[in-house]
C-alpha cells in the first residue's frame, strides 16, 4: 500500500513537481491569537458554497424551468425521489447559512481590519462574492414559482425599475418583458445556473488565490509583538484538521436544520390571484427593504424610493472600498473611526433585519 | 514656423491615421461582436392579441359590495360592485410595487397585501404607501351583461 502511494506520488511529482506544492503547505501557517475564531468563517463559507453546487447539481437532474412545469417539478422531487426533500430542504437552508457566515466573514475582516494593505483585492473580490451570492439568493428564490416567490421577484424587479435612465431597461432585462412571467422564470433559471456560477468560481478562484499568496492576515496589535510571542500553527494538518470538523459540525447542522424544520414549497404562483400577506424577501435583503418602508414616498423632488436606493448604493460603493481610503490602517495604525462604521451598519442591519421580520 | 516641426508634421499624422484606424477598426469589431449579444438580451415583444374588452359576467349574479379579479388579456383588473350597486372596474396592479390587490369585505376597501396599501371604491389611495390611485377601466353593462374595456 505505502510503496504503491509513494510510487503514485513520486510519479504524479517527476511530471509537475509536487514537491513545490508539498514545500509550501509544510511552511503555511497560521497565527494564533485570540481572535483567531474569524479565520474559520472563509473556510465555512467555502464550504456551504461547496455544499451548494453539489446540491444545486443534484436538484437541476429533476427540476424544469418553466412556468407550467418548475413548482411541480420541486412538488415531484419532494415527494416522489428518494431523499428529493432532504436535498432541496440543504439547498434552501445550505443557501441562507452561506449568506449568514459571508457576512459573518465579512465582518470579522472588516473589523480586524484585515483589508488593509496589501489586500485590498482580497477584499474587493469577497465582496464582489457576497454580491453575486445575494444574486444567486435571488434569483434561486423564484425557481420555485410559489406564490410568495412570484410576488417578491415582482416587488425586487420593481424597486429595480425605478431606478432613474437605467431602471426601465434593467427591469425588462431581468424580467424578460414588462411583467414578471415564464419569461423571468426562464432568465432566473439561466443566470443561477450557469452565468452566476460561472462568474462565481472565476472570482473565489481570484480570492482564494489571494489568500494562498498573502497567507493569513495578522491583526495589528498581532504584528506588533516581537517576533518571539508571535505564535503560530502549521497549516497542514493542524489547522486544516481544525478546518475540517467545524466543517463537520456545520454539515450536521445543516442536516438537523433540513430533517426538523423542512422548507416550505406553498402555493403554486398565479399572475390572477391577488398577492398573499406577509410577502417579504429573504432575510438579508430585508433591512434595506424595510428601510424603504420608512421613507416618505416623495423626498423634495425625487420619490422616495430612488433615494433609498441611491443612498444604498453609495453606502455599498463606500464600503466595498474601504480599504482604499481607510490609509490609515493600511499604515499600521488604529483606525476606530471603521469599528464606529462597522458597528453602526452591523446593529443597522440587525435591527431593521428584526422590525421586519416581526412586522 | 521652424523646420523641425514641419519636418515632424507628416510622420505625426500619419502614425495618428494608421492610430485611429486600428482604434477605431477594434472598436467597430467590437461593436458587430457585442451589438447582436446586447439586442438578443432585450426580450422581444410579444405579438399578443391586444384585448380592448373582456365580459366580466353577468350582472343580476354579482354581489353588492364585492369584488373580484378579472382576466383582462394577460393583465389582472379588480372589477368591485359597490353597496349602491355600481359595478367599477380598476387595474389590479398595485402603483406602489406591483403587488395584485384584492377587495376586502370587513373594510369595504381596494388592499394590497404586500404593504398594506388602501384604495376607496374609486381607486383612490385612502392608506399605506401607494404614489397613484389604481387605473380605471370603463364598465358598460348591456342587457344584464357586465363588459369591462380599457379606458381610451
């Protein structure tokens, strides 16, 4: 067995020279302080998106995009393909869990400030990942074609549309025609299958490239220790073992969640039936949702909507470059004036996130 | 006027030509690569037979103070009969984001689930977030038959 191993490996190794790769595991290493936590949440996040293609893969076998056929579809792996429900329920829960340890990721960076020179693209590009992921939150919400999930794509695309010069056309685009249809059925389809994934692993592939080239980020008051009581952790296996069984745990916890709270498929859509109550997005689209509730409908000349959406835009461009204009992390020093931003924007989220979820 | 610009005059254009010819020859390429991709983005529009009238039903069957959702086309229209009898007729599209509304028996109103949005009998907003009242449609009752057409 061992020389059948060592011959594979050194004949694999004379061909592409695994030995470089091997040299550079055995000297990756992490550093151990006692925020230290944080660094699990990329590697979780990694995981639930593994999670997800596997799963997703699996669902496309028996789903049909269309608008006669996608809720029977989902109706007919539930209940009639061997452990159809429990794939779809993972996929469901798998989808919101990802999001949740994204922003968690997010977060834990933002305030370790772990963007700060020389990784601000390790940054730009997690972000441009959180994007797409809320994207493919999105347009995976529709598949379904349930009523709750027609409605909501329906207010989605409209908040869309009245973006000003380029709302109409987006709107069109995104809906395949003036109203949301089979047409928008079939482009959601399209973009959660193949352009969102496509763009997706070209920019993880991107971050996690970054993160192989740079190593772990250090925080500060790490740094500024004497290179004696700057303690470490190999990598591999230590680390990586680590890395594993909180995989573990968060595979288990996604089954207990997917077995004891099944997701709900509801009510087949119906462009004549009037919309029930209680339509609301998904949970992290919810703050900036209910902040739109609470503008007025006309703001001086503007209607309240467009502002709402153009003050969440700025506040989006603002934060996905921080590291470019927070110099002052970048050169070593403490910057609260961030841990004010990032604790402002984290109870933001999580009190409007509440109020909408209770209203 | 000294020589050497002079002398540096035809060189510079005819770099420049041979510059924006290439530069203006990628961006052409591009645009033939691109145009068609952008324009098979943009969803045709459907050759739909335009309804300008539905039947809604008869009149001596619908109820005082209801309303229900008609097919108008492939639009949704709320056709509401007040308690004095009058039979109305409005888009069943929300103003405010595009919700379906439906009629309400307890409040005798026009509401939208999706954010709590209140329209009268008349289509106009009387609560809730909605910018306009809902559209009207024309009703004609001939005979006993109810017939809803768009307003123009």
């Amino acid at each position: 067995m061992k020389t059948l191993w060592n011959r594979t490996f050194t004949w694999i190794d004379e061909r592409v020279q695994l030995s470089d790769v091997m040299h550079f595991l055995e000297k990756k290493s992490v550093p151990v302080h006692s925020h230290s936590v944080w660094y699990y949440f990329g590697g979780v996040s990694l995981f639930l998106f593994i999670i997800q293609v596997v799963t997703g893969i699996l669902l496309l076998l028996y789903y049909k995009g269309s608008e006669e056929l996608a809720f029977e579809s989902i109706q007919f792996i539930m209940a009639k393909v061997e452990f159809g429900w429990l794939i779809r329920s993972i996929h469901s829960w798998a989808a919101n869990l990802f999001i949740l340890s994204a922003f968690i990721h997010m977060f834990s960076v933002l305030f370790e400030k772990a963007y700060r020179k020389p990784r601000e693209l390790t940054w730009l590009s997690g972000m441009i990942l959180l994007f797409l992921g809320m994207g493919f939150g999105f347009s995976g919400y529709l598949l379904p074609w349930n009523e709750v999930s027609f409605f909501a794509t329906k207010v989605g695309t409209d908040i869309a549309g009245v973006l000003p010069v380029v709302g109409e056309p987006l709107m069109v685009f995104l809906r395949g025609g003036e109203d949301v249809t089979g047409a928008t059925l079939s482009r959601f389809f399209g973009f959660h299958v193949a352009v969102l994934p496509g763009i997706f692993t070209v920019v993880l592939g991107l971050h996690l490239l970054l993160v192989q080239r740079q190593g772990m980020s250090k925080p500060l008051s790490y740094e500024r220790l004497p290179a004696t009581d700057q303690k470490t952790m190999p990598f591999f296996p230590n680390f990586m073992l680590r890395d594993l069984l909180l995989w573990l745990l968060v595979l288990n916890l996604l089954a207990i969640l997917a077995v004891f709270f099944p997701w709900e498929l509801g009510v087949k859509a119906d462009q004549f039936a009037p919309a029930p109550a209680g339509i609301k997005p998904e949970w992290y689209f919810m703050f900036m949702f209910q902040t739109l509730k609470y503008i007025p409908g006309e703001l001086w000349f503007l209607e309240g909507e467009v502002v709402g959406i153009l003050l969440f835009s700025l506040a989006g461009v603002v934060w996905m470059f921080i590291p470019f204009w927070d110099k002052k992390s970048s050169r070593g020093e403490e910057n609260r004036f961030i841990n004010y931003i990032g604790l402002f924007a984290l109870i933001y989220i999580i009190i409007l996130t509440t109020i909408g979820w209770l209203s | 006027m000294d020589t050497p610009t002079t002398l540096d005059q035809p060189q510079h254009s005819k770099r420049d030509f041979l510059k924006y010819l290439l530069g203006g020859g990628i961006l052409a390429w591009l645009g033939a690569v691109f145009y068609p991709v952008f324009a098979y983005l943009k969803p045709p529009k459907q050759g739909d037979v335009e309804v300008t009238s539905v039947k809604a039903g008869k009149l001596s069957e619908i109820e005082k103070e209801s309303g229900v959702i008609v097919r108008f086309g492939n639009k949704p229209v709320m056709m509401v009969r007040t308690a004095e009898g009058e039979v109305r007729a409005f888009s069943a599209t929300c103003t405010h984001l595009d919700c379906t509304v439906q009629f309400r028996k307890d409040t005798g109103v026009i509401w939208c689930a999706c954010h709590n949005g209140k329209y009268d009998l008349n289509g106009r907003v009387v609560g809730g977030p909605p910018p306009r009242p809902l559209d009207e449609y024309r009703v004609i009752i001939q005979a006993d038959e109810v017939i809803i057409s768009s307003r123009t």
